[in-house]
C-alpha cells in the first residue's frame, strides 16, 4: 500500500458508501484510478467486506480496549477462543506476546466478567483496560428504529455499498422509500458504513505507539498535532477516561526504518516516552450487535 491506499481505507472505514467520483475528488484522481486501486485492496485480502451496523451512538455502546502480554502459548488459538465471546470485536496480536482486544460493551457493569474472561483465556496478568467512549448518557430518547429500518440495515449489512434500487427489490418497497429511510438514519447517527480492513494482508509494517504524555500535555492538542502533522501515517489516535496520559497512536509504514524515524517525530513532540509495537495479525468477530440487528430484522426466526 502506498499513502493514497491508506487515505482511501480511512475514508471508506468512515463512509463506506461514498461514491468513486467523491472518493477521487478527495484524493484528487480519476474516478477509474479510485476504482482500479480499490479493487486492488479488495484483491489483495486487505479489504475483505464493505459492511453495514446499528451505530455505536444508536445503541449507547461503551467502547473498550484491553492489553497486555499474555502467557499462552498459541497466540492463534487464544486469538479464536477470545473472538467466540459476545463482547469482543477485534483481537491484534502484537510483538512478544501483546494483545489488543476491542470490546463492545452495552453497560459498564458486563466489564469485569469480560475482563475475567480475558484472564482466564489469554493469561494476561498485566494487562491494562482503556475507556474509549463512555459519556453514561444515553442516546436522545426519539431515536426510534422502524422494521423497515432493521430490515434495510440487514439487507446492508454484508454489502454497504449495495444500491438503492437493488435494496428495495429485495424488500418489494418504493426506491424513494429506502432513500428516505437511510437519509433520516444517516442524519440522525443511527447507522455506520464501513469496511472489514486488514492491513496485515499487506507488506507494510502497521504499528501501534504507546505514548505516554506528562501530566501538564493537553491530550486533545496533542492528538490534533499528530493527525495534523503526521497523516496518513499517524491514522487514528486512541485516548483513554481511564489512563489519562497513555495515548495510543496507529501508525503506518512502508518499512521498518521508518517506524523508528516515526517514533524519533513523534518524541521530539514533548512527551514523555513513546514505545512502538509491531502489529502482525489481527481479525473482527461478530458480537451482540450483529446478532442484536439479525433478530430486529428478522423477529419471525427468533421467537
């Protein structure tokens, strides 16, 4: 993958549903060009599927991160006994031994049985528990899914970029009908577009930075520069409610001397320390979510 490559999957993880022409005006090429490499990303595994969800805000989701290095031995094995719980949505292996496990939460009281059950399969006895998004409010109180929401989310959800008229071929309704629907779910934060990406498909080195800010760092500002500095290879930067000065950047390389010439930027910023972690394997489960939007579609399978 080169920068454009990487600039086209953030945009297509944000809204997977944009068009080729509105991908290439962004990135300033031929929408053939957009295509050509989109297609390439799909070819290559990187992309494996444009899919379609309930938003994280629709459904109030706390979003957590835990890490650390587990004691077991098959790394491949935990990673699949860990992505069989209802919570978890993503498993990273890292350098040694390091885990990164993404849970999706639907209150903060199912975190400690998760957090056992981690402990108990990866063997992970020091490992740290990062808040990502937990405000405790919940979403306004109009925020109302119809079935025929549910049912154009689920005949999205393993295709985003399907068209309107094929969507309401399948649901025997009016185009304008979809349309609508999907407008006011768009407009009100209801739904996420986005891709299954897997960059570990790719030759390129993808890291994550532990960076530890002194107390007096504004965190905000700081990940405002990173971005603002360092994009498309800095592409997302991860804080937490509950480790305030630990920011975990994600960073993308061609190659490895580059992430040592990464880390030397991002050091030279003021903080504290930075230490980078090479990222090899990663893989997205499905969770109570997906269930949550199979059984809401479909209520006659599930009674």
């Amino acid at each position: 993958m080169d920068k454009i490559d990487i600039i086209l999957s953030l945009l297509l993880m944000q809204n997977s549903r944009q068009t080729y022409r509105e991908l290439a005006k962004i990135c300033q090429l031929s929408v053939n060009a957009v295509h050509k490499r989109i297609q390439a990303l799909i070819d290559t595994g990187i992309i494996r599927a444009f899919v379609t969800k309930i938003s994280l805000y629709a459904l109030n989701i706390i979003w957590v991160l835990v890490f650390g290095d587990s004691e077991k031995g098959s790394q491949d094995e935990v990673r699949e006994k860990l992505g069989n719980h209802e919570n978890i949505h993503w498993v990273v292996n890292g350098g040694g031994k390091s885990l990164y496990i993404g849970l999706y939460l639907r209150d903060i009281s199912e975190l400690d049985s998760c957090i056992s059950f981690i402990k108990e399969v990866a063997k992970i006895e020091n490992q740290r528990i990062g808040i990502i998004n937990y405000t405790g409010n919940n979403p306004p109180s109009n925020l109302k899914f119809s079935q025929l929401d549910y049912e154009i989310l689920y005949s999205l959800r393993n295709n985003s970029r399907k068209s309107i008229m094929d969507v309401a071929s399948e649901l025997g309704i009016a185009a304008k009908t979809v349309r609508r629907h999907l407008e006011n779910m768009v407009e009100n934060k209801m739904v996420e577009f986005s891709i299954e990406w897997y960059p570990d498909a790719a030759n390129d080195i993808n890291s994550i930075f532990h960076v530890e800010l002194d107390q007096s760092t504004n965190k905000e500002e700081m990940v405002s520069n990173l971005l603002q500095k360092y994009f498309p290879n800095v592409m997302y930067c991860w804080a937490f409610s509950t480790l305030p000065n630990l920011l975990l950047v994600g960073v993308w390389t061609p190659t490895i001397a580059e992430v040592e010439k990464m880390r030397e930027n991002v050091q030279k910023m003021g903080v504290k320390s930075v230490l980078p972690n090479v990222l090899y394997h990663g893989k997205l489960y499905n969770t109570w979510r997906d269930k949550l939007l199979e059984e809401k579609a479909n209520p006659s399978r599930h009674v």
